[in-house]
C-alpha cells in the first residue's frame, strides 16, 4: 500500500505542476499590436513574448507523464490480476473511463492554445488600408485546460485508490496451497 501513495503523491505532483504552467500560459498570452514601418510603407503585426507557448507544452508533457504513470501503475485497468466484484470496481471502471474523457479534454485545450500561440501572422497591408489581422490565441483556452487538468488530476486519484481497493481485496477461487481455515 506505501507503494499506492509513492504514486499518488508523485501524479499530485505532477498535475500541480502541469496546472501551474497552464495557469502561466494564460496569464503570459502572446498579444499583437499593429506597427507602421519607419518609412510608412505598411502595417505589419508585431508579437510580444511567445512564452506562453512553452508553458502550455510544459503543462501538456507533465499531464501526460501523470496519466501514463497511473495507467501503467493500474496496468491501464486491462491487465493484470483479476478485480473484486463490486462497488470499487464498478466505480473504478466509471472513474477510468471518466478521467480519460477529462484528460483528451484537457490535452487538447492545451495543444490548441500552445500552437495558436506559437502562430503569427507575416500579413502586411498597404499604409492607409485596412489593418492587418494580428490573431492571437483567445483568453481562457489555457484556462479550459488549467480546469480539466484539476478534473483530471481528481479523477486519476480517485481511479488509482477504487483500483487499488478492488485488487487489494480480491482473493482468487483457485489457491494454490492447502486451506486449512475451517479445520482449525
């Protein structure tokens, strides 16, 4: 069991981690101003810091680590030893397939914001015509993930211990030594 809360702690960790870097990427968002060149030929956009970017992969990389390290802590809830029937395992089977929605949610929000915020545009206008589109990632897309990712990270613990509880318990129909209970 000492080994179950090394894990526990350890993806804890790591979803802090992953949504502090969310939080970060939506705090330090790319924004566009729209420049005129010094000779006043035309406009073009110019980007601030794309730090956010790195943040959101950050956050996307360390979301994925703690998944993967619960499902292969779990054996991804297919393999391994037989499960006890009932409640722990039914909720098991629910929290599995709940944290995996939750997680592509969140990895996906994550990936968006990261590559529409590495994405600027090289679009020059004329002076004196309309102004270029200076498109930038919308506010609250890193946001989204930083919530599925605290989603997700409740969820994952939640399976790990109804996974954990329902193989602890389960006794196999077929011992292999002698079983002397009853005689005793």
């Amino acid at each position: 069991m000492a080994s179950s809360t090394i894990i526990l702690v350890f993806v804890f960790i790591l979803d802090l981690v992953a949504f502090g870097l969310a939080v970060a990427a939506e705090q330090r968002r790319s924004t566009a101003n729209i420049v005129t060149d010094s000779e006043k030929n035309y406009n073009y956009c110019r980007y601030d810091s794309d730090i956010s970017t790195g943040y959101g992969v950050g956050s996307f990389l360390f979301l994925l680590a703690g998944q993967l390290l619960i499902m292969v802590a779990s054996k991804c809830f297919c393999c391994g030893r037989a499960l006890r029937p009932g409640g722990s395992r039914a909720l098991a089977i629910i929290l599995f397939i709940a944290c995996w929605v939750t997680f592509f949610i969140a990895e996906v929000c994550l990936l968006a914001g990261s590559v529409r915020n590495a994405y600027h545009t090289k679009y020059n206008t004329i002076f004196g015509e309309d102004p270029p589109s200076c498109e930038t990632v919308r506010k609250g897309v890193f946001a989204a993930g930083a919530a599925f990712i605290v989603f997700t990270g409740i969820l994952t613990e939640f399976y790990y211990v109804c996974y954990s509880k329902a193989r602890d318990s389960f006794q196999s129909p077929y011992e292999t030594g002698v079983g002397m209970g009853t005689y005793s």
